[in-house]
C-alpha cells in the first residue's frame, strides 16, 4: 500500500530526533534535559589497530554495493510510489454506508408470530411479523357480502331496465298500429263520401231519367187517345200497338221511380215527400251519413288512444283530413300516452342505473361496495409485515404476543444493494477533488483486495457545522483547526456476496485526482438538479 503524506512527514521527524550513534575519540554534545550540550567529551578508548589495506577495500566495496542496492531500489520502488502520492488523494477518516429502513405496522393489533431474526437475510416480499386478523378477515367477509348484494340489487335494476324497453317497444308498436287504423279509417272515409258524392249524382240523373219517361207516357197516351179518337183509317193493329207503347212508357215510369227510391234510401233520404225534389239532397248528408258516422267513430278511438283533444272529431270532414295528412309517425307515436308512459318508465330505470349508456358494472352501488371490500382488504394485508427492500435484519424489537401500534419501530433493514463511502477528506485536499473522479479503495477487513468507485458528490457543509451543537469561535479564544467534509463515493462494480462490504467498515479511498473525470455530473462539485445520480 503507497504512504500517505502524513506517513512521511511522521517518518521525517522521527529520523531527525534520533539520538546520533557515539563514534570512538570524537566529542559529542548530546543534549541533557534543557536540550543543550553538557560540553564533556566520551570516555576514551583504547587505540585501534590499524586495518589492513584488503580489509578496507571490502568494507569499502560492501558499502558501496549495498548504496548501489538502495539507490537502485529507490529508483524503482521509490519513484512511483512518489508519483502515485502526487496524483492521488487519500484519506483514513472514512467508512462504508448504507441506508436504513425502519418496519412499522400501518395497524394496530396483537402480534401472532415473528418469522425472522437479527441478522437473516430476507428478499422484497418476505414475510416478517404477522399480527392477529380475525377482526380484518370477518370485516372482508362483510364487505363482500355487501358487495353480492349491490350486484343482486343492479341486476334487478337491469331487468326492469330491459322489461321497460320491451314494454316501450310495444306501446310504440301500438300506437303505429293505431295511426295506421286512423289513416285506413280516414281513407275508408274518402271512400264513403266518393260514393255519397256518386249516389248523389246518380239521383239527379234518376230523376232526370223519370221525367223523360214521364214525357214519353205522356206522348204514348195522346197517341192513343188520337188514335182512339180518330174516324177512320186507323186499324185494330195499330191500335193495339200504340196501346202497347203507352205500357210501356208506364213501365219505365215506374222503372225509374223504383231506382229513386232505391238510390234515396242507400243516401238515407227516406220516401219521396209530395211537392218535394226528388233530386234534393242536404248539403251535410256525407257528415251525417250512417259509414261516415261510423269511420268518425272508429277515428275518434284510434285518436283518443294516440292522445289527440275530442274536439278533433268534431271537426269538418275537410279538416280532419288537414290534421291527419299533418301528422308524422315519429310525432303520432311520441304523443301517444302508452308511449309516453313507457318512455318515462325507461328513463326511471336508466336514471336508477347511472343513467342512459352508463354501464352496470360501475354503478356507484357497485363501485362504493368494491372500493368497500378493497379497503377491507388493504386492512387485512397490513396484518402480515413484509420485506418492502432486500436486506438483513436488524435490531428486533418485537416478540409474539406484544401489542403494537401504528408507526411502531418493530425491526430495521440494512440494504447491502445499495451501499456507499463517506470519506472524510481535510479541507486542504478538497482543492483537486471532483465529481467522476476514480477511486481505489482499501477496506481493513479484505487486505490485499482492492475496490473501485468513483466520487459521487460533496456535502455541503462539514461536519462540525451539521452537527447538532455547531462550535462558536467568538470568544476571542480561536484555534484554527483543519475541517473535514464528507465526500459521497458510490461504487462502480456491485456489492459482492462473497467479500460484501458492510456498513461500517473502515476504508482507505485513494482519489486518482489526474484521472479525467466520467459520469453524471463529471468535473463538478456542487450537481444541479438537472443531473441525475444512477
């Protein structure tokens, strides 16, 4: 592992301060407790011997060997371990981190089981502590049953809905039919005033016919009568024949009195009255003729029964023709009381339904019910605990049988996914620290392994300021001492299961402060909000 500057300057002071090694014959000046010399020389020794030549020149060489070693080790060792010190920041004040995640109930209630223990592992979803749910499990009961009530309620709702609308179809089948009863009654109506109007005409050309025949008895009678009357020259023959004539003429006569009065009595007229026109006929006959009445009364039923006003019927043939061409289907069958009285039971289950187009299934009987048995639910899970991250276990506080309350600490998960170093650089080595940088890290519990990170992100104020009591220094009695701030280093491989590093472990992070800074927010200190951490 390179030193530290620290290391060095610790090293140079201790070589400085060390007491010199006496050489024979020569005076020292070692200092005594006030640090000055005592001004006495060594003891003196006994001469030595002079060396020989050959014993020199190998002490000599041996010197020089181990002199060429060292340098030679200096160069080699000593030069990139100088280099690494000047490209790298490094620091001892640091330690792994994580975040912690506090379990607690949502509910209160009496706990039944507690399935895990200080220091298991468990995964997202595992069952943890469970609490008692008797209560929870009837109140989910209920709510369901609730529930098949509100949707036994809506579909009786929906059969009324469905017979409603049968019931409209048919009252609108109805009242088509009825309209077009009115149009055949009306038409039959035309019909019987043509042949009113046809009789009507066919009497004055009857009584026309009679007085023809009438004129032709008339001419056959005096015939007769000259004939009669004549002194001679007429024969027996001839009588006869204008005889026969004048029979004939009576029976037209009476032929054609027999089709007046037949063509009276189909218009309803009655006999002949004496002195009285034969051919008359009153201008209301076709209103009150016996068919007409008839067609009137079978419109007046079909036009009460599609809700027109009886004042409708008492109008002019003419104008009754007007109001019937007038109507539509459409409007003739909306008017119509059945219908109207369908419609209106359509719209009353529609309404008891959400409305036209609304959907049974969210009927707000329906819907309140469910959300019902949802919360019901919901309630009922929160009995059972679960693992919401991957961790270990920590600090249970919890055992079967304790009663605990909502937001109560029952036990702590350390996530080992999500871990992190909080590196505690002096303020002196902040100057050449930024985002992105790479990290070589050293944990204590793993030597010889080294780990990889990059920094992360500054805190924004040292420790000494974030701390609960901060320091005053107005009193006048200041002491400058080098702070500290918290450097976030997040690693770049993952978390390894088999040399994890747990929260807590002591780390020595190495910055590679020449290294070209990558990642989000690379060459900064303070991260906008623009940047992302991954």
């Amino acid at each position: 592992m390179p030193m530290s500057n620290e290391e060095i300057q610790t090293e140079a002071v201790a070589m400085s301060t060390a007491t010199p090694i006496p050489v024979p014959g020569v005076i020292t000046d070692a200092p005594n407790g006030n640090g000055k010399g005592n001004g006495q020389s060594a003891p003196p020794t006994a001469p030595a011997e002079p060396e020989k030549p050959r014993a020199k020149f190998r002490k000599r060489l041996v010197v020089g060997v181990i002199l060429l070693i060292a340098a030679v080790i200096g160069v080699f060792k000593g030069v990139p371990e100088l280099v690494y010190m000047l490209n790298h920041v490094s620091t001892d004040d640091a330690a792994v981190n994580s975040h912690l995640t506090y379990l607690s109930p949502r509910i209160d209630g009496v706990v039944t089981n507690v399935l895990v223990d200080d220091d298991q592992f468990v995964t997202a979803g595992t069952p943890l502590v469970q609490l008692d749910d008797t209560r929870y499990r009837l109140l989910v009961e209920q709510k369901q049953a609730a529930l098949d009530l509100a949707r036994t309620d809506v579909a009786q709702k929906v059969a009324a809905l469905a017979e409603a609308r049968a019931e409209l179809a048919q009252a609108r089948d109805q009242a088509q039919s009825q309209l077009a009863a009115m149009h055949g009654a009306w038409y039959l109506a035309s019909s019987v005033l043509d042949l009113v109007h046809y009789e009507s005409a066919g009497l004055k050309a009857e009584v026309d016919n009679l007085k023809q025949q009438q004129a032709n008895l008339k001419l056959a009678q005096t015939e007769l009568k000259n004939a009669q009357a004549a002194p001679a020259g007429i024969s027996t023959e001839e009588i006869e024949q204008r005889q026969e004539a004048v029979e004939a003429a009576e029976d037209q006569v009476e032929s054609a009195q027999a089709s007046i009065e037949q063509t009276r009595a189909l218009l309803e007229l009655g006999p002949v009255v004496p002195g009285q026109d034969p051919a008359l006929v009153p201008a209301d006959l076709p209103s009150r003729f016996a068919a007409t009445q008839y067609v009137l009364s079978s419109l007046q039923q079909d036009a009460s029964q599609l809700g027109f006003s009886p004042k409708v019927i008492s109008q002019t043939l003419d104008e009754i023709q007007n109001t019937i061409l007038k109507l539509t289907t459409e409007d003739a069958i909306a008017n119509s009381p059945a219908v109207r009285v369908a419609a209106a039971r359509v719209a009353q289950a529609e309404a008891a339904l959400g409305g036209p187009g609304a959907n049974p299934a969210d009927h707000p009987e329906i819907v309140e019910a469910e959300k019902e048995l949802q919360d019901a639910e919901l309630q009922l899970s929160y009995t059972m605990i679960r693992a919401p991250i991957t961790g270990y276990v920590n600090r249970r506080s919890v055992n079967p049988g304790t009663h605990v309350e909502a937001g109560q600490d029952l036990l702590v998960l350390r996530s080992l996914n999500d871990v992190w170093i909080d590196a505690n650089f002096k303020e002196t080595q902040l100057g050449s620290l930024r985002v992105g940088q790479p990290v070589d890290i050293f944990v204590d519990a793993y030597p010889g392994h080294i780990f990889h990170g990059r920094v992360a992100g500054f805190s924004p104020g040292t420790g000494s300021v974030e701390s609960l009591l901060p320091p005053e220094n107005a009193t006048g009695n200041y002491v400058k001492v080098v702070q500290r701030l918290t450097v976030r280093i997040d690693l770049t491989d993952p978390n390894s299961p088999k040399m994890p590093l747990l929260a807590g472990l002591s780390v020595e992070p190495d910055v590679d402060i020449k290294a070209a800074p990558t990642g989000p927010g690379a060459g900064l200190r303070l991260l906008p909000a623009s940047v992302q951490m991954p």
